[in-house]
C-alpha cells in the first residue's frame, strides 16, 4: 500500500527536549535522595511520565502516595525549561514541508502530555501542517505500546499500512512498528551505534538529511 500519510515524534526528535526532561527527572528525585545515572534515564526514554515515575519509584523503593504530585512538578519543570530554552530539531521546516509538497497528511503522535504538544507546536510554527495530534497521556498504555499511533492514523482516516513514522526514541519505534507502520529512526548521536535501530526500515542523523531517494525507497 502506498504511503500517504507520515506522523512525527516530538520529544527529542522535532525539539531538543529530552535534556530537559532529564533536567526535571534530575531535580525531582534529587529530592528523594536518588541520583538517576543517563544509563538508568536512556533505559527509560519514550515511556510516559507516569509511567516514568511508577518505574523509578519501584526502584529505588519510594512511597507511591508521592508518585502523581512527583509527575506534576517532572511535567510542570519540562513546560517551564522548553519554554525558557528548548531549541528547534535540524531539518523541522525542511520535513514538513517536504511531506506538504508530497500532499501527505501529517501528525504527531506522542507520550507527552497535550501541553507540550500544544507549546511546540506554537514554537515550531508548524500547526498549519498537521491534520491531526494524538497523546498518549490518559490512554491505557503509552510507548512502546502502538496506541497512540493508530488513534492518531485513525484520525486521519489513514489505514496504518499507509503510514510513515519518524522517531528518536528505541520504545517509539517500537510502537511504530507494532501498528504496522514504517518508521525512520534518528537517534541521538551518542547512540547512533545502538545494533536495536536494525528494526527501523532507515536510520539516518537529522531529519534534514531526509530527501526523495529516502522517500521513494521508502515508498516502494
């Protein structure tokens, strides 16, 4: 089936916020006494922050009855840091309008919460684009589960064997691929190594390197 329709990741992949969601996670459970290594938070990468903080507290055995004020401040300290000083993916104005050109119907399909969707997409000025935003903050599961990708599709009328996905993350390819959906991988540089990025069907550094020869390799 030809693809028609191409659904993005935010977090890590459109704007340079996993460092700060690490810069939160750092604060909040320095509060618990806790130090989480960038080992521990990588391993994590992609889940919601509910299920972020369920599977830290467990852990490093904290009370849960401080598990939901605890996600509140980790989101609360995101919104507050990317608004301050996120800075814009390589390549964001280049993809979207590439997939405009092709007459795609574009959306992004994401673990954080509606807040962030809407924050980003005011700063990357790429609303104009999108035919529908999907999160999978109060679904049941979130990443690596594929949820999230098929209400997204679905609420484009896509069938998912029509859909294109690009993500950062080992959990949101994961769900990607579990939806039947293709999907491009661009990890952070420092693992760009990682031998798990040989499920995506491309790997590539930025999303400005994405061009036709991509596209119709893809599409194929």
């Amino acid at each position: 089936m030809a693809l028609t329709t191409v659904i993005f990741d935010i977090d890590g992949l459109l704007i340079d916020s996993e460092p700060l969601w690490q810069e939160a996670a750092t604060e909040l459970f320095n509060q618990f006494g806790v130090q989480l290594t960038d080992a521990m938070y990588t391993s994590t990468t992609g889940l919601r922050t509910k299920e972020f903080v369920h599977w830290w507290f467990t852990y490093f055995n904290i009370d849960m009855a401080k598990a939901a004020e605890a996600e509140e401040k980790i989101v609360a300290g995101v919104l507050r840091r990317i608004e301050q000083k996120a800075t814009i993916m390589p390549g964001v104005p280049h993809i979207f309008e590439f997939f405009a050109n092709q007459s795609f119907k574009i959306g992004l399909a994401t673990s954080s919460p509606p807040a962030l969707i809407d924050l980003v997409v005011r700063m990357t000025g790429i609303g104009s684009y999108l035919s529908a935003t999907a999160s999978a903050e109060y679904l049941p599961y979130g990443k690596p589960h594929p949820q999230v990708y098929l209400n997204c599709a679905e609420a484009m009328q896509s069938h998912p064997t029509e859909c294109l996905c690009f993500e950062d993350s080992f959990n949101g390819l994961i769900a990607a691929k579990a939806a039947r959906m293709k999907c491009v991988i661009i990890p952070h540089h420092s693992l760009n190594k990682d031998e798990r990025w040989g499920a995506a069907d491309l790997k590539l550094s930025s999303l400005q390197n994405f061009g036709a020869l991509h596209f119709d390799r893809l599409n194929s």
